[in-house]
C-alpha cells in the first residue's frame, strides 16, 4: 500500500498582505511534500486562509466595505502568492466557504453531543488582534497583549464553553505516550507545563459581532474563531475522496499559535470521538524570521498594508529567483528555531553555494564533453577506477543517505548544508584529479573517468535540491541531458544508486544556471530591494586579533581594529589573569577536513574541521589564506581550536564557529599543532 503524507500549514489571517513569514512556513510545506513524492509516497499539502472574527468586522468596517468583500481581495493575495514562490499546495481552503461553514457546524454539534458544551457568561481581559482571553500575569505593563503589544478589552457576554479541563489529565498522557506529538523538545516542554498548570474551561462562542459561523440551534453566537479555525484541516478532506489522507503527520505552526494547535486542537478531536491514532502526527512548531532582532511580520497596528521591500516575499522573489528565496529560507536556519533575516544574507548564500559550487561544477566539467567527447557523457568503466573514484562514491553514497535522514527529521538546513558538502566534495576532487592536465596529456580513458563522475554528483545534487530548487534543479538536469524530476508513486526517486546519468547521454550546455553575482550585480540587487548601504556591510567589532585577520597596513579605514597588538614584544608584560579566566576557554584538538579559498577574500579561508562532535565538523574563517598558497596542505592537519568562542559572521553568509591558534611574525605564520596525533576533540589543557 502506498504510504500517505500530509501536511498542513496555519491557515492565514486576512487582516493583512501576506509576508516573507507566511512564505516561510508555505515553502517549508511545499519542500517536504516535493521531498516525499520522490520517496515515492502519495502526498497532500493544505493551506488556506481565516476569515471570520471581530479583527476582521473591525477591519472592513475601517475599509467601508462589507467583511466578505474585505476577505475576498486580501484571500486572493495570498493565492496569487503561491505560484510566484513555486510552491504547489493540493488545495487552499477557506473558511467561508460552505464546505467547511457545514463541516464545522458538524463538528460542533459532535462535541455537543459529547456533552462538552455549555452557556455561561464570561468575562474577561480579550485581545482582538489574538481574537482571545488573556490572563493578567501574560499581560506586558500598560495591560498590552505580549504577543500584539495592544491593549487588551474588558469583555463580558454570554458564550458557550467547551469542557477544556476535562481534558487535563488524557492531553498530559498523550505528551507522555507520543513525545512526537509537539516538537521541538522545548515547545512540547512548555505546553506540558501549561496544562500541568491546570486549564480553564473555554468560552468558544460570541455574541457581541456576527461575522463568523453561527452557532446550530443558536443564531445569537457565532463559533469562536479559533474552534472554526482549527477544523480547516479536517473539513478540508472529510467527506471526501481524500478522507484518506487524515491524519496529518505534519501540521505547521509559528510558536505563538503552538498553544492552541496543541491543547485546544487535540481536546476537540478527542471529544468529537478521535482515537489518538486519528489525531495529527506532530505539531512541529517553527521560529520566527528575525530583522535587527524583531520579528519580520510584527507591526503594532492591524490596518492591512504593503510590506516593505526587503520583507515582501514577491519582490524579493522577482529579483533574486524564487528558488535562490527558497534555499535561503531552509538553509539559513534551523527548523524550530529563530533566525536572522536579510537580503545581503540571501545574495551571499546563493553566490557561496549555489553559484560558486553547485553552478560552478557544472559549468567546469561541461566543456570537457564537448571538446573531448563529441558531446556526451563520458563511460567509466570498473576497471578504470582508481582508489580517489571508490572513496568519492563511498563518501557522495553516505551523504546521500545523511541528506535523506534530515528530510525525515525537518533538518532541512542539515540536509541543504549536506547537499552543497556533496558538490564541494566534487569540486576538490575536480582539483585533485586535474583534468586540464589530463587533457594535455591525452589520456582521454582517465580523463573521463574524472568528467564522468563530476557529472554524475552535479546528478545527484540537483535530485537533492530539488525540493527547495525545483526550477533551478531541472535547469541543471537539462543541462546534463535529463528530464525534469516527475515523482511517482511507489518509486523512490531519491539517488540512492550510482549511475543516473548514462554513458553516452547527449549533454546540452547552456547559460549559467545560477547568475553572476559580481559586485555590480549585487549593489543593483539591493537597490531595488531598498536594502540601505548600511544594512549590505557586514558589522564589524573589536577583538583581539587571530589568526582570522591581519591588521591594516595602512592606517585608512581599518575594517577591524585590535584590541592587542598582534605579536607583542617579548619585554612587554601582559596584565596577568587568575587561573579560573584560563579554564573558561575551552581549546580542542581538531582535524582540518576540508580547505577553500573565498573568492574576493584574498587572506581568508573556510576550514571544514572535525572536533568530534555529533553534530558534525565546523565551518571555521580563518585569515591564514596568504600563509597557505597551497590550501590542500592543510587538509589532514591537527590544529588547536578555541571551541567555545561565539560565532563571527564575517557577511555574505560566511559564519565561523571557532579560532585557530597560531603563532606569526611579520615574515611567517604557522599553526598550533602537535608531534603526535590526538582525537578529534581531545582536550588542550
């Protein structure tokens, strides 16, 4: 039987334009159900937007148009958004649409006959950009809700409740037995501690605005926007052929909603009857994209407006690629987790890594197949394998299924990081083997060999990519003389084997997939961007200088100013410090993986080094690059590691975590190592 995957996104409030953090949570959804196609698998992604509540009465009312024609033109925004971004859902659902106003009339009168529905009156602290109750002890000072920074209002009316603390004790065994349910660990941490807390009945009706799903047998209330909202993702399958799909195994959410997608959700399906094995898989709780620290999205206000340039997904889309937004989007952080926001940080990560060496090992290899090889992919045949192809194969196979693991786990920034690790493993190995000199020396068996490997990987990246680069991803498979990735069902696509691309495959070279990104390029990108010369230059402290820069040799415009002197004379006395400041620097042994030039970073080098970690080797910027003119010497080198210094972002994507030790003087500089060898991660006391 063919496995099912579904997953869902909030659906959106219309009280606004749609911005670059509704199209992060989309794309994310879009990348996983494109991933799980190709594993074969039958899959289905939701998304929709809400359209009921006082929030949006108010907001139509300040329009002076009616609620339904204020909804129709902001839902139509964010439908015309999808398309622009490349993301595919299965169905956009809303809900004043008479499929789900039925369906959760339904359920309503389910949990009804639960018994888990009564009136009362009900009063309290409400917030209306929220469209809910707050406690005292959430509020910000000035009685501002923590999460809108607005007032809140005194409301009390009549209203239904639903039995929420009836559900206390099966909701905590539902944490115990399915940790799964809420992640990451910190979310589910949070909600247990909110429901060990004790929980409120709920008030899930109103009855002082009529814009919403009117209560059965009781037209004076209208459903609460949170009890119709959460319905979406059953009324969007239920009845249907695509009943099958329910559960979801994934349903999205920022962590300001995890609450009610984890407590009220969960309680209302239990009381309409769902066994825990038909309820929602996980409820996997993103950050937020973060732009000098705030959130993206935040405005104080609920006027629906444009949003500025830098945050508006289609602009940004329209001049860097939806693709290039795309693979910023997942790579740049870590799923669950809050990240930094900024165009010059897209630009950076397109050029490092899908330009300078996914796009760049291409277009090195290609010439060779034209001018060697009348046009196609070279064979390469067992038996002119040397040691340096069984290696790289054993080391692309094992990153293949390293990148597979992360999908399944939300790791996506590991498994993109993986992917572009599997194309700069390529290109070493395209520098290594040297096949301009085994061109000249006619040695057209071995040389392609080596054209023949390279193409394949550039194969089994762009298959990888192509979740999060679909059209980038096709562009390189046509290049190499294949079709576009058409997932089906029951037929793992994923490069789990060697030799997609066959011997003798017609390539068909072109423009460069990914753009130039020389600095004339990228000022008029940021330009039309709006992004100010300002927030394009990377910021810079002072520090004590390293080994990752030097000092200017002019006294004009330093980019960093030392703290110390570089190499202090020997008659010079330190100040002293206690043996307990030495302990709080934690030096490490570490094993240099990989080495690289920056391009237009004549003295810097990104070190891939191994500390024995389980989360994996390092990235580390070190300004050694001149000391170094062959960077594979240090490849395979023992060097001393200060490990728990804070990260440095250098700009253009370019982040070190980590300090070599070294010592230098004006005419040499070498690195701190050791006779012997040591573990990775082995302790510098």
């Amino acid at each position: 039987m063919t496995q099912r995957f579904y997953v869902t996104t909030p659906i959106y409030y219309v009280n606004g334009s749609p911005h670059i953090g509704h199209a992060y949570t989309s794309v994310v959804a879009d990348a996983l159900t494109r991933y799980h196609r190709m594993r074969g698998e039958r899959a289905r992604f939701l998304t929709g937007t809400d359209e009921h509540g006082q929030k949006i009465e108010r907001e139509a009312v300040k329009a002076g148009v009616t609620p339904q024609a204020f909804v129709d033109d902001v839902s139509t925004r964010f439908r015309e958004l999808w398309p622009k971004l490349g993301v595919q859902p299965d169905d956009f659902i809303r809900t004043t649409e008479p499929r789900h106003v039925e369906g959760v009339q339904k359920w309503w009168r389910k949990v009804r006959d639960a018994g888990d529905l009564y009136k009362g009156t009900y009063k309290g602290l409400y917030c209306v950009a929220c469209e809910g109750y707050k406690t005292e002890k959430e509020l910000l000072p000035g009685a501002l809700c923590p999460i809108h920074e607005r007032p809140v209002e005194t409301l009390e009316e009549e209203t239904w409740f639903f039995r929420l603390s009836k559900y206390q004790e099966p909701l905590l065994k539902l944490y115990a037995e399915h940790p799964e349910f809420v992640l990451p660990e910190t979310r589910r941490n949070e909600i247990v501690s909110f429901v060990q807390g004790g929980l409120d009945d709920l008030s899930v009706s109103r009855s002082n605005f009529t814009w919403g799903i009117p209560v059965p047998d009781d037209p004076g209330h209208v459903i609460y926007v949170w009890f119709d909202a959460l319905f979406n993702y059953l009324t969007a399958v239920d009845g249907t052929a695509e009943a099958e799909f329910w559960p979801p195994q994934i349903q999205l959410v920022a962590k300001d909603i995890v609450r009610f997608h984890a407590v009220y959700w969960p309680a209302f399906l239990m009381s309409a009857g769902f066994p825990r094995e038909k309820l929602p898989t996980t409820v996997w709780t993103h950050g937020y994209l973060l732009s000098g620290g705030r959130k993206t999205s935040k405005t104080p206000g609920l006027t629906a407006v444009k949003t500025p340039g830098t945050t508006d997904p289609v602009r940004i889309a329209d001049v860097l690629g939806a693709d290039v937004l795309r693979f910023y989007l997942l790579r740049e952080v870590g799923f669950g987790q809050d990240g930094e926001f900024s165009i010059p940080g897209i630009i950076g990560r397109a050029r490092a890594e899908l330009g300078e060496t996914v796009g760049n090992l291409l277009h090195r290899a290609l010439p060779f197949v034209g001018k060697y090889f009348e046009g196609k992919v070279p064979a390469a045949r067992d038996e002119d394998l040397t040691d340096a192809e069984r290696n790289l194969r054993t080391r692309i196979a094992a990153l293949v299924t390293e990148v597979g693991a992360a999908w399944d786990t939300l790791a996506m920034h590991r498994a993109l990081e993986l992917t572009i690790e599997a194309a700069r493993t390529a290109n070493r190995y395209f520098d290594e083997t040297a096949p301009w000199k085994l061109a000249k020396s006619e040695d057209r068996t071995r040389l392609g060999v080596v054209i023949a490997h390279v193409l394949e990987i550039v194969r089994v990246v762009a298959v990888m990519l192509s979740p999060v680069t679909p059209a980038k991803s096709d562009e390189l498979l046509h290049q190499l003389g294949l079709d576009p990735v058409a997932p089906r069902e029951d037929v793992d696509q994923w490069p789990l084997s060697w030799g997609g691309l066959a011997a003798h495959t017609v390539v068909r070279p072109g423009q460069p997939v990914f753009p130039k990104y020389d600095p004339a390029t990228e000022a008029a990108m940021l330009l039309s961007l709006d992004v100010r010369d300002a927030e394009a230059t990377p910021k810079s402290t002072p520090k004590t200088m390293s080994t990752e820069e030097k000092p200017a040799e002019t006294a004009a415009a330093p980019v960093i100013a030392p703290a110390a002197p570089v190499a202090p004379a020997a008659e010079e006395a330190s100040a002293t410090i206690a043996y307990d400041d030495f302990a709080k620097v934690d030096l490490r042994v570490g094993k240099v993986l990989t080495a690289e030039r920056i391009p237009r970073k004549d003295k810097l080098l990104k070190l891939s080094v191994d500390l024995g970690e389980a989360s994996g080797p390092r990235t580390i910027i070190a300004g050694i690059a001149l000391a170094f003119p062959v960077v594979e010497e240090l490849v395979g080198q023992q060097v001393v590691v200060v490990a728990n210094l804070a990260p440095r972002d250098f700009g253009k994507g370019l982040v070190s975590h980590g300090m070599l030790l070294a010592a230098s003087s004006p005419e040499s500089l070498s690195l701190a190592t050791f006779p012997k060898a040591y573990a990775a991660g082995t302790r510098v006391k």
